[in-house]
C-alpha cells in the first residue's frame, strides 16, 4: 500500500505486522540445538555458582573489610577509566570515521590490539614502559618523582587500556553508519563545525556512545591480567574485586563465590541499565 | 554579470574526470542543469555549496565572492547562505519538524521563540490543509516521504538562501507525491523569485520550474538556453531523450541532413543551414509510424531497425528501436509511439525487424552544437 502525499501516516508498530502471523523463513530447525547448547554455555556455569553459594554466610561475606574496599575501589577506578575513555577515545573514534589522511587503517589496526592481546601482555607492556626503569617511567620519576607501577593510577591506566578498544570500536561504527551526510545539510544550513558536532553528530552516535561506554565500563570491572602485572595486588589501593575473588578462591571458596555473585549483580545491573536499544543493532 | 545572484567558473579536475563549467543566475531565476550521470551535475553543486574545493576559477554569491582560487579565497559551507535541497530528506531524525526547520535561523543567532515562529509559518506554508501545530511537534519518523520532503524544503529555505540547490528533489518520492511536491516547488522557489540550480532528469521539472536550461556533458556545457528552446530543439542525442524526441545527427545538404554512414534523411529547415554543417534531425516518436514489411509510397524516410525494447506509457506503446544486423549505430535508442491497438496488430517481440517510417514535414534540422 503506498502512502498518499497527506495522509497521516499511522505509528510505526501499528504497521507492521503481528509477529505470530509471521512464518520463520531465515531459521533452519536444527539451528535451535547449536543454539540452546551455546545459550547453556554461558546460563549454566552461572546457575553452578548460585547453587554453590553458602546464602546463610552471604551478609557476613559480602561486607568483609576486604570485599567493600574492592567493590569501592572496582567502580571507582571502572568510572574514572570508562571517563577517559569517552574524553580520549572518542576523538579517535571520530579522527577514525572521519579523518582523510593516509594510514588510518594501520592506525586502526594497533587500537584493536588490547581486543586481541593476552590482557596479561598488556601489563607487561604497560610496565616496561612506564615501570621505574621503563622509558616513560624513569623519566616520570626522575623528572616529577611520580611511580606509577602498584597505585591507583596503575589500575586505571590498566583497565583503559584494555577497555579503550571498546568504545572507540562502536563509536566509531556509529559515525560511520550516521555518515556525513546530515553533517553537509547542517553546514548548508549555516551551522558551524562546532554547533553541527553539538546538535547534530552527538545526538546521531548517541546509542553507540551508550553502547561502547557500557561495555567499556563493564570490561574495566572484570579487568584482571593487566591490571594485577602493572598495578599489583595490593588492598584498599590496587585490589579490585576480581583480584579479590582469586585471592580468595585459595583460602575461601564460599567467600570467592559471593564475591563472583557480587561481580554477577553488577554486570547484570550494568547490562540492564543500558542494553534494551544499544546493543540490538538499531541504527 | 552585475547584480547577478550567482556567477561561477570553475574547473576542477580528478582522474579521467574534469569539471570545467561557467554557470550563472539572474536574482529569482530558476536554472536547471540536466546530464548524463557522471556528467558533473553533483560535483558543481559541491563545488557552489563548499562541500567540495574546485582546482581553479571563482563563485560569486550575491555580492560576495565565497570562492577564488588566485586569491586564496574558499569560504565554508556555512557561511555561504547556499541552501541545499537533496533527494533524501535527511531531517535530523532526533529533532520534531519544528527543531529541524528552526535549526538554520538558529544556528544564524535568532532567537528560539522568533525561530520557531518562523518555522511554524514555513511547515503551515509547505504542509497546507494540514494542522501545522501537530505537524511541527512529530518526529521524522513519523511522516510519509512526501511530508518529510516537504519540511526539508521548509528547512532549506528558512535561513533564506541567496541560492538554493536542488539535487533530484521528487526522484525519491512516491509517484503519487511528486506532482503535488513539484507544483509546492514551483509556488515557493519560483513565483517566490529564489534564486535556484535544479539537477533534475526530468523534461517535465525542467519544463515547471526552470527559466532556463543548461546541458552538462563530461563535465562541460554542451547546451543552454531557455526552457522551451532546449527541449525543444534539442542538439545532442542525451537532450533529446529527455525531451522525448527522437534525434539523428549528420551534416546538413539541401533536403534534410545526411547521416555520418550516407543516409539521407529529409526534413524542413527553421533557418536555412549552410550545406556541410553539423546538423540534427529532430522529430517526436508519436510521427513515426511502424510497419512489419517495408511500405510502399509517401513518407519520405523509411529506417530498417531491429526492435530492441517495448515500453509501456500510458495510452500508447513506445517502441524502443536497435540497429538490425549491420545497420548504422544513429538508429540506437529511436522511438516510435504507437497505439496498444497498433502494437497488439503488430503483435511484435524484441529482436524483431521492423521500419520506422517518418514524413518529411515531420523532421525538423537544426544546426548541432559544434
């Protein structure tokens, strides 16, 4: 049916068709088994660790000195990471969508490294850079006396690090699918580059922006190999929660069980709060 | 070339691709630019609204000069008062219609509420019969293509532009909406005297909206003139097609022209044409009459071709004609209008062998473009 010039045109739902007048065309049958086993893969091993859970000894576990310091010092340093990462990766984000100089492939080539690097590598390579006998680091210490190795600021840089990628990658998506197109009508329309990127470019990326800064701050929270090479383990200053629930796991399996539990709230939480649109593929 | 509202002469050129085109307007007039794709017609709108920097020449807007090669003068797109009016819409499908037309007056300093009445005026203006209080408060989303058509204009003319470019603007739309949208363009771009450049393919756009005509063909200007003349008389094979006429280029001689392989083909001259001159045979597809065996008597030209397309049109039938076996190249593209009876006569297929058959009264030569 096509729509005349002025007709109102109805909302969108009312259109389309009802879903269970729809006949499957794309879904082979025997796709449901691979499916349900790949859904168990990841559903089972985190039913295993309610089922293990000690629930009676929970509160008592859950509020240990140890515990609250790692979870305070967990989203503190995922927040202050997951802020850097918005402020410097996503100008590279846009540099990547929309600069025209040669050799932005290459350059997008290294920010996908920490996706596929043993995050353990990455200490290691943060380490020997900025460690006391690193380039950067003798230099810090000598010049300005700052050691960075084994403080606060090691576990952020860590966990930027690793979770740089992320948003810089679905950022950088969203600029392009946006295209420049809305950006040459705002120009045309005499909006500065400044007010275009405002009122136009943001709010265009903004679900991607959502999206990459969600699963930033989730990988900053379940940072681990990085983060205990270059920042150590250290309580109250570099001890976050996943460092706590294997330094637990040694000496106390029910107390590294409610911390994993504690570590499965917040990324559910974390998912909750941001994925109905942004992660679904929606523009 | 005082008090023209647009003066231009550029050159820009990319591998196997120049642009080299001197264009102007007078204050309200609308020009429109036909051309092959790939002749040039999106780069020199680039070029006029800033998108795009030409190699050299200069643009003049009103009175200001926004582009000049020599003396290093490139003004951006912003402050060019150049409004553009694409095939897509493109609102910003964040903002009502209301945001997206007061974002131009916004962006030029004016205050929100004087914006938004402007806006409001504009959207009732180019959305008439409609409650333009509801309309500015929906969504992009939330309008058929025609409507959203519609705001952009709105949106494109709000900042009132010296200039504004029209890139294709009814070729995405429903057929339904183009004839509506066209004469909403016609009562806001040319009885209002804007100043436009209209990209079109179309005879018929050109014909409703455009004071004059200019013909791009690899990047240059092959034809100009007012409406009527170009389409009328056109002088290359490409502005022909889009007339819907027919067109056989050769060289003049005393009964018509002679085509480059020797065939005469009669007709009557306007002006008289010095024998030996470049010259084209124009006729309308509606005087050719078809015929399965080769007729016998009175119309002066007879062409063998090998039917090559059957085109519905309405009414009538077009048959699209290719050159049979070892036939001349000219006889590509050739149209006859036939009635369905006279086709369902015919009863013919593509592939087959027919004859063209066109009265010398019928022919028009004139002289080509050299």
């Amino acid at each position: 049916m096509s729509v005349t010039d002025d007709a109102p045109q109805a909302p969108r739902a009312e259109r389309k068709p009802d879903r269970r007048h729809v006949r499957d065309v794309a879904l082979p049958r025997w796709m449901w088994v691979p499916a349900v086993i790949a859904f168990l893969v990841i559903a089972l091993p985190v039913l295993g660790l309610l089922l293990e859970a000690d629930w009676a000894r929970m509160p008592e576990l859950l509020t240990s000195e140890a515990a609250l310091a790692a979870l305070r010092l967990s989203l503190e340093t995922a927040a202050a990471s997951t802020v850097l990462c918005i402020v410097l990766g996503g100008p590279l984000a846009a540099v990547l969508a929309r600069g025209r100089m040669p050799g932005l492939r290459t350059l997008r080539s290294v920010v996908l490294l920490p996706l596929v690097l043993p995050p353990v590598v990455g200490g290691l390579a943060l380490l020997y850079l900025v460690g006391a006998r690193g380039l950067v680091g003798e230099a810090l210490r000598l010049g300005f006396g700052i050691t960075i190795p084994f403080t606060t600021a090691a576990v952020i840089i860590a966990q930027t690090f690793v979770a740089m990628p992320f948003l810089v990658v679905s950022l950088e998506g969203a600029l392009r699918t946006a295209g420049e197109r809305y950006e040459a009508v705002a120009a045309t329309l005499g909006a500065s580059p400044a007010l275009t990127f405002r009122r136009v470019t943001v709010p265009l990326v903004l679900p991607g922006l959502m999206s990459g800064t969600v699963l930033a701050f989730a990988r900053c929270l379940g940072e681990f190999g990085a983060t205990i090479t270059f920042a150590g383990n250290l309580q109250g200053t570099t001890q976050t929660l996943p460092l706590l629930v294997y330094v637990q796991r040694e000496t106390d399996d029910a107390g590294a069980i409610a911390l994993s539990l504690l570590l499965v709230v917040v990324a559910i939480l974390v998912i909750a709060v941001a994925r109905p649109r942004n992660t679904e593929g929606i523009r | 070339m005082t008090g023209a509202a647009l003066a231009a002469s550029i050159r820009l050129e990319r591998p196997a691709f120049a642009l080299d085109v001197a264009i102007d307007a007078a204050p309200g007039e609308v020009v429109a630019v036909l051309g092959p794709n790939g002749s040039g017609k999106s780069t020199l709108l680039g070029v006029l609204s800033g998108l795009l920097v030409p190699d050299s020449g200069n643009v003049r807007i009103g009175e200001d000069t926004v582009a000049d090669v020599d003396a290093g003068i490139s003004v951006p797109p912003h402050r060019r008062g150049v409004g553009l009016l694409a095939q897509q819409a493109l609102l910003f499908p964040h903002m009502t219609a209301l945001a997206n037309v007061a974002f131009g007056p916004r962006a030029a300093g004016m205050p929100k509420r004087e914006a938004e009445a402007r806006a409001l005026s504009l959207i009732a203006d180019v959305l008439p019969g409609l409650d333009a209080d509801e309309m500015a408060r929906r969504r992009p989303s939330q309008m058929s293509g025609g409507q959203q058509q519609r705001v952009a204009l709105a949106r494109a003319l709000a900042p009132r532009p010296g200039l504004l470019l029209l890139d294709e603007p009814l070729a995405a739309l429903d057929v339904d909406a183009t004839p509506a949208m066209r004469s909403l363009l016609r009562r806001v771009i040319r009885d209002a005297k804007q100043t436009a450049l209209l990209v079109t393919h179309s005879a018929l756009d050109a014909l409703v909206l455009a004071d004059r005509v200019v013909v791009l063909d690899s990047g240059r200007i092959v034809e100009q003139g007012t409406t009527r003349e170009v389409l009328t008389k056109p002088r290359t094979p490409f502005t022909a097609r889009i007339a819907g006429l027919d067109l056989v280029p050769g060289t003049a001689c005393a009964d018509g022209l002679h085509t480059h392989d020797g065939t005469l083909i009669s007709g009557r001259f306007d002006d008289p044409l010095p024998e030996g001159d470049a010259a084209v045979a124009v006729f309308a597809p509606s005087a050719v009459s078809v015929f399965r065996d080769r007729p016998a008597g009175s119309p002066r030209n007879v062409l063998q071709v090998r039917l090559a397309a059957v085109e519905p049109q309405g009414d009538t039938v077009r048959l699209r004609a290719s050159p049979p076996a070892d036939g001349a190249d000219w006889l590509e593209g050739l149209a006859a209008d036939v009635t369905l009876a006279a086709a369902a006569d015919l009863a013919v297929e593509p592939g087959a062998e027919l004859w063209f058959a066109v009265k010398a009264t019928e022919v028009a030569v004139h002289p080509a473009t050299s």
